[in-house]
C-alpha cells in the first residue's frame, strides 16, 4: 500500500522546529547532524518530511550552505511564537497546580529607577519562591507589547498614550513631567524663550528607539523635517543631551540634578508641557492570580514604592 504522507500537525513538533533551528544557526546539515549526534543522512530524512508535509522548500540546497528559504524563515518565526505559548501553558498549569509561576518576566520602561526594582527584586528572591525572575528592558509600545505578546508577566512604566485593552488590567504609578533641556553649550542654550518650532527644527532632536519589534513604534517630540539622533535607552539620551550632541525632553527627576549644577539648561518652548501618567499593567488570569504577581502587585500598590520607581538619580 502506498504510504499516506504525514500531515503538518504530525511533523511540525518542538523537537522539530528545535532542529530546523539548530541547521540555520549551524548554516549546513553536516554541522548541525554532528552538533546532533546523528548521521547527516537522517537529519536531511527528517527536513523532507517536514518539507512533503508543507509541500515547500524549508532550506535552498543550491551550495553547500544551508541557506533558510522565505518559507523556512516564516517557519521558524512562527515556530518561536508556537514554543513561546507552550512554555506559557506549561507556566500556566504549574501555577494552577503550586500557586507560584515557574518563570515571572518583567517589562521595564526606560523612565522606571532600576536601583529600586533591583532593591525589590533583592526582596522577591529572599523568599527564595520556586519562580524564577527575569526583567526586560523595553522602551514605549515595546513595553506594552512584551506584555500583550505573552512574553512579560508585568509591565511597569507604560508612558505612551494608551487605549483600554481587553484581558489586561492597569493601575496608575504616577505622573512624570519632562522638561527640554540642552548642554550650556548647545545653540539653543541662548535662544530666545520660548524657542518655537521653527527653531527648533533647525537643530538635532536625540530620541529613544521605540522597543517594539514590529516596525510600527511611536515617536515622542519630533518635528516633521527635523534631525534625529536616535539612541537606545534614557541614560544614553541624556549622555547625548550633556555632550550637546542634539537636544530634546528629559524626565525632569532624571534631569533637575544636571539643571542644578549647570551640565544642563532649562529652556522654555512653546509646545504644550509634557506630563505623562506612568502606569503598570498585567494581564488578567481566568484561574486567579499567581503568588509571584500577587506579591508584586501588593508591593506596587505601596505610595512610597510608586513613587521611588519614579525617582532619578545621577550616576
């Protein structure tokens, strides 16, 4: 009888998305067999079967590299969500059956202080939980997203103007007021006030990378025509700013002390002040909250928490 060939479903398993992977790391079956343990023969065996039941062209075989087809690209693109929503059903079931995640990631905005999330971080693991911690560092709707994308447990420091989402809950941590501020020695520093738009966009404006992996991140305080240096993190655009390599608004805690000493200067413009309500956010649990959530969530709903997470200081 004729074999019937495997379907997709039969084929496409974590083992196998685990291997497809291993062979574009590698750039060839023969460096990714050895890797393996396995004869090159059986690995290119198992690429074909995975390749029969897609009825594509995973990798091109036209030189001796094994080179990922727009097909394999997608493949694995999409087999790294799948992996990702199996460890968060494994997350899921271990915390209905225990109470305590197995893995709690955090999204960290750049404007939060991360010397008191460490300081809390300190405090979590002391209770030594069956949860291990993680923290990612996100800027904008990249902070957002780690959360609706599965891939954060919590998100702090959400800053951009955002719409209620369904299955996420959201509290306030408080308001942020930047300031425009540029080096003494910037043009700017002697413009007359308050400097307009049409000076301003004649000079460098230094912004943060939106975090957001998919191409469609916000911008905050850019003019249409205008020079940007773009950097990764807060830290570095305020570096830049006392460099006068451009200027730009700056969380005003982050800022005051640099205003204070003179390595910065204040300057009025004649856009709207900019106050932004900062917030965190979780997603909401149809089985109830985790202890490892529960135990921040308490410790964020603390005045005096909020609002160190808000402080600055110089480094």
């Amino acid at each position: 009888m004729p074999q019937i060939p495997a379907s997709p479903r039969d084929v496409l398993t974590p083992d196998a998305l685990a291997m497809l992977q291993r062979i574009a790391d590698a750039g060839s079956f023969a460096a990714a067999a050895r890797a393996a343990g396995m004869v090159p023969s059986a690995l290119t065996y198992r690429v074909r079967q995975i390749e029969d039941a897609l009825d594509v062209l995973l990798f091109d075989r036209s030189s001796r590299q094994a080179r990922l087809t727009d097909a394999g690209r997608e493949l694995l693109h999409e087999g790294a969500r799948l992996l990702d929503e199996i460890d968060a059903i494994a997350n899921r079931v271990r915390r209905v059956a225990t109470g305590w995640e197995a893995h709690f990631t955090i999204a960290l905005d750049g404007v939060i202080n991360r010397a008191t999330v460490l300081e809390l971080c300190g405090e979590f693991i002391a209770l030594e939980p069956p949860t291990r911690l993680r923290l990612r560092d996100e800027t904008l709707s990249g902070t957002l997203e780690a959360l609706t994308s599965g891939q954060a447990d919590l998100a702090i420091g959400l800053v951009s103007p955002a719409t209620p989402m369904p299955g996420l809950r959201t509290s306030l941590l408080g308001q942020m007021r930047f300031i425009f501020a540029v080096a003494p020695h910037h043009p700017l520093a002697r413009a007359p006030e308050p400097i307009g738009d049409e000076v301003l966009r004649q000079h460098r404006v230094v912004a943060v990378a939106d975090s957001t992996p998919r191409g469609n991140g916000v911008s905050v305080g850019l003019l249409g025509g205008q020079d940007v240096f773009t950097v990764p993190d807060l830290p570095a655009k305020l570096d830049a700013q006392l460099r006068g390599i451009g200027a730009g608004f700056l969380p005003e805690c982050m800022t005051r002390p640099y205003i204070d000493s003179g390595r910065l200067v204040e300057r009025r413009v004649e856009r709207a002040e900019r106050v932004f309500q900062v917030s965190y956010a979780w997603r909401k649990h149809a089985t109830g909250v985790g202890k490892a959530l529960q135990w921040w969530l308490t410790r964020l709903d603390n005045p005096a928490t909020r609002a160190a997470l808000l402080e600055r200081r110089p480094s």
